[in-house]
C-alpha cells in the first residue's frame, strides 16, 4: 500500500470553527440570531454568516428558519449536544489547570428512578449545588431504560442488575436490601401475615407491567431461600407508584429498605416477616465511557458514595 503525500497548502481544511460553533449553540439556547448574536458579541449579520460557514463546512442544514420561528433540523440537534459537551469539557479542562480544583459548569443531566431520586438524589443535590453554584443539573425521573448517548444524558442511576454495555461504564454505589411493608390500616383489614405461606392470602405489589416471573426471593434465618408466590397481584412499572400504592393500603410492597427510613419512622409503613431477609440489590452509577471523565460526572458521582457513606453509616454512641 502507498500513500500519497500533498503539499501543506493543499491539504483541505478539516477542524472546525470553533468560534463559530460557540455562536451555534448560543442561536439554538435563545431561539434567536439577533440574542444568540449579542451573546457572542455580534451582530445579527455576522452570526448568520458564522452559522452559514459552519453548515457550509458540515454540508449540513442546522436550523429550520421562516419569518417567525427557528429551530434546530435533526442535524442541528445532534450537533447542538455534541457541542455542548465538548464547550464544557474545554471549559473544565481550561480550569483544571488554571486552579488545583477543577469547577464544573454547564449543565449535568441524569435519570434516576423516582423512588431514588426522592429518597437520595434529591437531599444529596441540595448541597451538592450549593458546593457547585456555576453548575446546573437537569434529572429526569423515569424507570424507564434509557438510553444514554442517543439522549444525551451524562449519567444513570439504575436499581438492580443492569445488561453489559460497551459504551457504558458502571460503578456499584451502595448495595440496598429488600423487604416486604405494607400501611397500618391495610393490616387491620387483612390482617399480619406470619409465616410466608400466609401471604397467599394477600394483594401484592409487583414491579413491571409485562408478563415476567412474580416472585419475591428471600432467605430464611437458617440461611434456606424462601419463595414468595400467590396472592392477587397488582402490577406498576414505577418504584415510587408501589411505595405509593403500599401507603395507600394496597397491599404489601416488596422494595429496598433504606428507601423507605422516612416513611417507617413516620409510621406509615410497617416491616412484615422481619426474620426473613430479602435478596441484595445492587445501586449502580451508569455514564458513558470516555477517555476523559467530565469533572462535573466525576464529582457528582464521588460527592454521592461521600453522602451515602454518612447516610447509612450507624449512629455514634
């Protein structure tokens, strides 16, 4: 094979405007060229022509324009968080070495389960922004699958076992235990169950709408796995919806423990079979993989193990 070797002044210019990119995304955030514009220090004219520049390099459409309106095309969306990512990434790296500490910026978007994002996350951000003022955090509160990179998202947390990913790096933050609860009032009328078999008698609680296995795993004090089957079954594809369901009487809720410490201490819920252990789940941190990681991804997910370990850690004597 051979390789055939231009003059330097020949060579097509491949990198993109830099400048250019910043009055993109600064059009696509105001919805405007004149704001956009005068965000970057420009006139209307001149961020038109920046943007016409960077199509003309992409040979790429960027935005829907008519006398009213604008908005981004499909490619303009891909380019928009793609940029995004990589303003801040330079911005962080600029400050790592201007200070000892890099300060995160821009924007950090998660997804997290609803029951954990109001159990955990949300305590945990509220010091954590005061620590990061300049950084903003966008969460989105699903059970649903999400995918990453095609969304956009910096980082997952996920309950439970989570399928490998090439792209994707997980980090286990905390392993939570699960177990059976039910309200007050729904034990005064079906009454406590005492040994595994009596919950036959009773409504559960089930996590996932789809046909799938029912059964709830736990071990007995001699160590002999128990299998909790029966019962007339209610089904929900939320976390929060069955803590919810079990509050309002219901039926019996099989979630993880340390999720539910407010609502035991306020008497709302009540643990059943105590001897019984139910099986470990683990917490995981998902984000995608990068040579670099963001210090914003970074220092979210370490401030979080940080408040977990103060969170679950026993009171001192």
């Amino acid at each position: 094979m051979s390789f055939r070797s231009f003059p330097f002044d020949q060579r097509q210019d491949t990198d993109i405007d830099l400048r250019a990119l910043r009055v993109f995304v600064a059009i696509a955030e105001s919805g405007s060229f004149i704001e956009g514009g005068k965000t970057r220090g420009l006139t209307r004219s001149a961020a038109g022509k920046a943007v016409a520049r960077l199509e003309a390099h992409l040979g790429a459409r960027l935005f829907h324009r008519t006398t009213r309106s604008l908005s981004l095309t499909v490619d303009g969306q891909r380019l928009y968080e793609r940029s995004v990512q990589i303003l801040q990434d330079m911005a962080e790296t600029e400050a790592s070495i201007r200070q000892d500490t890099p300060q995160p910026t821009g924007t950090l978007r998660l997804t997290v389960p609803e029951i954990y994002g109001r159990a955990v996350v949300l305590p945990f951000l509220s010091g954590f922004l005061d620590q990061w003022p300049a950084l903003d955090v966008e969460v989105s509160f699903t059970d649903r699958i999400v995918d990453l990179v095609e969304e956009g998202f910096d980082l997952s947390i996920r309950i439970g076992e989570v399928a490998q990913d090439s792209l994707l790096i997980a980090r286990v933050i905390e392993q939570a235990q699960g177990g059976m609860y039910a309200s007050p009032s729904y034990l005064e009328i079906f009454g406590t169950p005492d040994t595994p078999e009596d919950l036959t008698r009773h409504q559960r609680l089930i996590y996932g709408l789809s046909p799938r296995p029912d059964s709830w795993k736990l071990t007995s004090p001699e160590g002999a796995p128990v299998l909790i089957n029966g019962g007339r079954l209610f089904r929900f594809d939320s976390g929060e919806a069955i803590r919810e369901a079990a509050i309002q009487s219901m039926g019996i809720a099989f979630l993880p423990s340390s999720l539910l410490d407010t609502d035991i201490n306020a008497g709302r819920l009540v643990k059943l079979l105590p001897g019984l252990q139910g099986s470990t789940l683990p917490i995981q941190v998902l984000y995608p993989s990068r040579k670099h990681l963001a210090a914003k991804i970074r220092l979210f997910i370490d401030g979080l193990v940080e408040y977990l370990n103060v969170q679950r850690s026993p009171p001192t004597p």
